[in-house]
C-alpha cells in the first residue's frame, strides 16, 4: 500500500470512529436521528407512525411514550414522558404524563434505565402512580431493587379509573445523589392500553 493510501485508511478510520462516538452521543440522548455510520439503524421506526391510528384496532386504546434526556437525566420525582413513540388513540400526553381518555380497566407498564453509581447507597425505588384529575395520588404500584451497576428496572400494573382524565406519572422516590434515569428510546418505556370499561374489575384505588 503506498504512504498516501495508508494515511487516507487511517483518516477513514478516525473518521468513522468520530461519527461512531457522536452516534452513541445522540442515541443516549434519545435524539434518534443518525448520520451515515454504524448506528444510523437505531432510530426507532415507530416514530414514523406516530399519526397512524389507522393502525389501531377501532376498539383499542393506546399510547406509549420515552423520556429524552435532553430534558435532564432524572433523578428523585417525576421522570417526564414527553416524547410520543408510535400511534395513540383514547389517550394524550400531558405535563410528563400520559392522560387516559377513558374509564374502565388500563394495563400500565414502564421500564427505565439507571444509570451506575460507586458511592453511596445502589438503592432505587420507584413507582407507578395513577393520579385523580386533581393530581391526587389515586393508585400506586412501586417497585424497589439494589443495585450499584446500571440496571434496568420493570414495573406492570393495572388499574380501574371511575372516569376519564386520570394521569399515569413514574415517579422515583429513592434515589442516592449523583444517580439518575437516563432517558432515549431504547432505555426506557411507559405504555398504556385499555382493557375493558367497566369499572368493577381490578385495582380500584382502594386500601
């Protein structure tokens, strides 16, 4: 190879090593939109189908949303879901939270992405909180691990609302400073769908 072919390989190299390590930057800062490189392909299709509720049955109600860590990484209280991903229908974002339009029988789920931490305490507890159109707590369900390496952490639940209007909100009660929820697409996920509209069935808020 001669001297100006190899110097044009290395520059490549770094080249596609710089595009690689901003990738990865936007990718953890859930922007999801890739120039040419090895990561182009993260982006979440989903997002394209964010006005297609034709793709939903007549019948169901749905949303799903991620937090974006362009807004801060979280880390005690609210983690805000403000970034719609895929269709929704009977249901709307508002304030971080994700708003059902409906009474009757919703299945929650969430999962976040905590971040490592080498000091102090690996305890996080967090929670999925159903909130009255008051913003009072109505339902809870929490969910509590101890850990000091990045985890991923699963909560499900479900619930009956009287009423439309009620707010599902994640909310982390336990955290050591320092510490935080890192957000993006592929690190963390709040879905809702409805089940049923009756209203004797389920977590009815009471106890």
């Amino acid at each position: 190879m001669t001297r100006g072919g190899l110097l044009g390989g290395l520059l490549s190299g770094f080249l596609n090593l710089g595009q690689l390590l901003n990738d990865l930057a936007t990718a953890l800062s859930g922007g999801g939109v890739f120039g040419p490189g090895p990561l182009r392909d993260i982006r979440d299709g989903q997002l394209d189908l964010n006005n297609r509720t034709d793709l939903l049955s007549p019948l169901l109600d749905y949303g799903s949303a991620y937090a974006n860590t362009q807004a801060g990484i979280f880390n005690k209280g609210q983690v805000g879901f403000t970034n719609q991903i895929g269709p929704m229908q009977g249901c709307h974002l508002a304030n971080g939270r994700i708003v059902l339009d409906s009474e009757g029988l919703w299945d929650i789920r969430c999962q976040l992405w905590i971040d490592y931490i080498d000091v102090l305490s690996g305890m996080v507890e967090w929670e999925i909180r159903i909130l009255k159109p008051d913003n009072q707590v109505y339902s809870r369900q929490r969910t509590r691990l101890d850990n000091r390496a990045i985890f991923s952490s699963t909560n499900i639940t479900t619930v009956v609302v009287p009423q439309p209007g009620y707010q599902v909100q994640i909310f982390i009660t336990e955290m050591a400073p320092g510490r935080g929820a890192i957000g993006g697409p592929t690190l963390n996920r709040l879905s809702v769908q409805h089940i049923s509209h009756r209203t004797d069935v389920g977590d009815t808020g009471q106890g």
